[in-house]
C-alpha cells in the first residue's frame, strides 16, 4: 500500500516524486538532492537553489519585523548557495500578499531584501508580485557560480574526513521558543511588557541570520578544499544524515564538541530544554556543517569560529554520537524528520 | 503623498519597489522588466524567469484537475522563457500544501508537472515541499538558453514594425467564466450535471495552455529575428502596453485582425460578453505576441497561425486599436490592468 505523506517525511516525499526522472541536458549537472541544482554552461559552474516561505509555517508576522523577514528570506536562500562552496550572484523574489497589506509594509519586506543584496553584493534581477486572499508567501531563488574544481556536494564524505561545523548551534531554535512564549504572554495579558533583554542573541539567531559567506572564504584562504558540505537548515541531526546518506558513510561525533553559545544554554536550561537537542533537531542556525581530509587537520583545528565535532565512518557504524557520559546513541532515536519538522519553527 | 498598492497596479508596484537597484555583477544584462531577467555566464545568454501560482488567486480546486495544475504551472513558466526567443532547460518546483491533501493528489501534481518537463524536455533539477496552513502554493522558476544575437527583449520594438500574434485570443478568459458558472450551478443545484460539451475548445484554453514553443522554432525556419516579444499572461492590451512602453513607442491595432476562434466568439455572446473584450482584457492565452521589421512582411504574412494585427507607432500616437466601426480608441479606456488583474481568472 502506498505510504502516506507523514510516513514519507518531507524528504522522503520529494525522494518518491522525483524518483527516475528523466534527464535531457548535459548542461544539468547535479539534479534534485542537494542544497542546489548544479548547471554547466559555460567555464564555470551555476548554482540554483530555490525556497517558499509560507506564513504560519516559517514565520509568524506577530513577531517577526518585516524588514527581518525580507532579509532572512534572501538570506537563507544564499546559505544553500554557499553551501556548495558558491559565490551567489542574482536572485528572484516572487511575493504573495493579502490586500490587508499596506504599500509601506511591502516597501519594509523589499528594504530587507534589498539590504541583504548590498550586503552579500547580490543582483535583484526578477520581482514579481500577486494578491494572496490568505497568507503571505515569499518565494526566492538565488543563482550563484563557482569554479568546476571547487563546487562541493553534499556527496563526498570520505571515511575518517573530519566533520566541522561553523558558528554555534541552537540559538535561533532558543529565539523561536522565546518568542513563543512572549506570543502566549501577550495573549494571556497584553499589559505585560515582553521581557526579551536577556535574549539578545538567541532572538538575534532566530530574526537575522546571517549566511556564511565568511566560512566559504575563510575555507578558501586556507586551501581547504571540503569534501561534503550542507547548510544547517533543520538541524545538526537531520544534516548529518542527509551528508551520511548521500555519501553512503556513516559517522561519530561527540555530544562534547558541539559548539553552543553560553546564552543559548542559559535560555534552554530555563525553559527545561536540552541545549543539545536544540543543537541537533532545532534547525536555523544556517551555520555551515562539512567534512575536510584528515591531512587537513592542522589547517582548521586552531581556527576561532570552527569547531570538530567528530569524523566520518563506515555506513555500518551508523550515524552516532558520544554523550558526555561516554555513552554511544544512534542520532535517529533523537527525534529526526518529519514532514512537520518546521512545525518547530512557529 | 505615498500611492497605494491599489493605485500602483502590479506592474507600477514592482517598478516602485525595484527602482533604482544596484546592480553588482557584470554577469547581469538584464534584470527586472522583462518575461525573464538574462545572465551572461558562457558562450549564450541564460534567461531565468519565476511565478508564483496562489490558490484562490490563479487556480480553484473546485474545477482545475491537479494534473492539469501540474502542468499548467510548469507551461506559463515555459511561455516566459520563449517569449525571451529562448530555449527552456531547467525548472525548480517548490509546493505548499495543506494537510488535507493525499499522497496521491500530490502526486497527480507531480504527473501533470513531469509530463510537461518530458513534452518540452526540460530537466526537473530542483523540488521543495513544505507544508501550508491555508492554500496551495506551486512556484515554479525556469532556467533557458539562447544565443547572443537571437535574444528578444520588450523593449526592442521600432516605428513601422509589425505586431504579429499566434494562435488565437479570449479562449482562456472564455473557459474561466463557463467553469465559474458551473460552479455557481453545482453550489445552487449539486444535482444537476455540468453543461461542458459545448465548451470543450474554451475549457482546454483554460485548462491546458501550451506554451508556444513552435512558434519560435518557426521564426528560427522563416529566419525572422523579431525585434520584440511577449508572451500574453494578462491579455493583449496589457501586453501591448508592456511593449510599447519599453520600446517607447505607440501602436495602432485593428479589431478585426485580432484573431478570435469561433467557440470563444459563441461561448462569449452567449455570456454577453464582447469576445474583442475577452482578448483584449482576458489573458492566460499564453500566445506570443511579437514586432517584426516590415521588410519582414512576406515571411509572415500568409503562415498558417500567425495573424498581422497592426503596426508600432511613434509614441505620441498612444496605444490605440481601430474598431470595425473605423473609431479609434485609446486601448487604455478598455480596462487595463489593476493589481487584481487576477482576480479575473478566479
């Protein structure tokens, strides 16, 4: 019998509807199943990544500032371009709007988007806009070149690579819960101020984001060449699986190693969350999670900003992590995936 | 005093919000205004082009069959990269979909969308689901190529050139309303049966547009290099807006050359509905609609599926159409364009 949607999981329905697609182009490189489609057509190669942001789903407008909302839009769809190791060139932004929506709103959004394309030196080169008679929906693709010897997939993971990851993990999962609460603060009691002073960070996380256009050139400086890499979207889990399954490998990596900032820990430990599990299933760092030769130890393992948190291994071995504790789970058992996995970022 | 998104319109919406954008990359030659934004990154041009199709807005579920939407979406897409006199080779398909829909209505989607990747042979490289608390939403971006010197803008239309459209006009707008009284019957009275066999032509101008790729590979044997292009989306009055203004030019069409296919024209009376009207202000026809130096006149005049309608105009002229009454009107008068273009194929 066929599976459902749910039982499918988000990246188990796109596997079943793209499955034997036939291809036509040499130009197209690489298909469905990474951060981005890769395209050959000329010295060097394209990049085209693709991202629908649905009201309700990805952001709440009660708390998120428009302007934010414009910039993160653009940004996370520039953390999939350097994520192949690509340098984003032009975009297209497609919005969907209710006629609820004043001109000075949508001029907030589109100042957003166009700070985000000074910042990152990116073309706006397609705009379009429609009536929505619901929510609001922000479609973005982004377009980005890099060199045919450089471009990086999630792929090519080799056993005992070192996993790194860029940043700290958690935070923006920490902002979101936060923001949660002050939702349901307001509701309760709309007299009582939101107290956010102490969340700076976490909230700064989870509102702007900034794609790791640093990680890609600091890589560059010193001539690491990564084997596999992903933008943390869903959560340091979810990657690991996507760069062990696409590399046909398995890995370890120490709960120890993992970088999360003092004022995410603080946040977690008050609203009784396990900071590593915001780490692992939180999703929207959009930090930089990948994989380099062992020989590259040396060149990364003094660098402030990078942390190893663990090394590739045989598919047998599973994708896993060593507690504090030294006990070895199976990462799966901590809650991956779900088609409603962005659920969690209400 | 700031206008309101009302008195923008869609297109003074999208110029007010994209005006005077910075552009960084030399690998842009052309971005908003255009069917396509067009990048130099090799030997030819890629044109990339993106919509984004809104439950409620552009497709009711009542009366579109998901195969149909499927493919629908990927055809208005397909359209835009001719209009550019461009090839298409690549799409990203991104869906928003609410729980209520079954894996196999998804996957109907999915058959209409494939099958016209397979009938235009253009690579399916990019998919995204996410799920959706309201509406559906498809957004579909498009990737063509086309050499240097074949690339056709809007803005390249001159004085005395002819204005050529293929295929015929008002059939799409003709099929929408004979489905939206349907609708109106089935909600007053379930049990009556739908009246659809006298529509058939009209309803597959709605349903199952086809985008005109004949029409270029036609031009390409006639050796006719068009000097400007536009697919029509909205109707002719708006597309010939869209040229003239990019052209800086005036045009003079002649009612009586537009042509209409005669169930549009019966389907159309008996709705009391002027059919000039319908091709003038309907729009979903997806022809293309195009200018050609009159030297050109003898490869064009006597195709099968090519009709002369008039001519470019110096811009003082305005955009005018000449009646069957031998009355020129101003084309403007006749209702064009409002930011609830869309509301129209509701």
């Amino acid at each position: 019998m066929a599976k459902s949607i749910e039982e499918l999981g988000e990246f188990g329905l796109i596997d079943h509807l793209t499955k034997d697609i036939k291809l036509f182009h040499k130009s197209t490189v690489k298909g469905v199943g990474d951060d981005a489609a890769v395209l050959n057509y000329g010295k060097n190669l394209l990049v085209v990544t693709t991202d629908l942001l649905v009201e309700g789903v990805h952001f709440d407008l009660v708390y998120t500032p428009l302007k934010h909302l414009g910039y993160k839009a653009v940004a996370v769809n520039l953390s999939d371009v350097y994520a192949m190791n690509a340098h984003p060139k032009q975009i297209t932004v497609s919005l969907a709007i209710s006629g609820k929506f004043s001109l000075d709103a949508v001029e907030e959004i589109y100042a957003g988007i166009r700070l985000a394309c000074d910042r990152y030196q990116v073309d706006l080169v397609g705009g379009d806009t429609t009536s929505s008679f619901t929510g609001m929906t922000i479609s973005i693709t982004a377009v980005g070149e890099v060199e045919k010897k450089k471009v990086v997939y999630r792929s090519g993971a080799k056993e005992k690579n070192l996993i790194c990851v860029s940043g700290d993990l958690g935070g923006a999962y920490m902002g979101v819960q936060v923001l949660k609460r002050e939702k349901q603060v307001f509701k309760d009691a709309p007299e009582v101020q939101p107290e956010l002073d102490n969340y700076q960070y976490v909230l700064g996380r989870q509102l702007k984001p900034e794609p790791r256009r640093d990680v890609i050139e600091l890589l560059e400086r010193l001539e690491v060449q990564p084997t596999a890499m992903i933008d943390i979207s869903d959560g340091l889990s979810s990657e690991l699986f996507h760069i062990c399954q696409k590399s046909d490998m398995g890995c370890l990596i120490y709960e120890e190693k993992i970088p999360i900032h003092k004022d995410t820990i603080t946040a977690a430990e008050e609203m009784n969350i396990h900071p590593v599990t915001a780490a692992l299933d939180g999703g929207e760092d959009y930090e930089m999670l990948f994989t380099v030769p062992l020989n590259d130890l040396d060149k990364v393992k003094d660098v402030d900003g990078l942390s190893i948190i663990g090394y590739i291994t045989d598919k047998s071995e599973g994708v896993r992590m060593q507690t504090k504790q030294g006990e070895l789970v199976d990462l799966k058992a901590l809650g991956w995936k779900s088609f409603d996995i962005d659920e969690k970022s209400k």
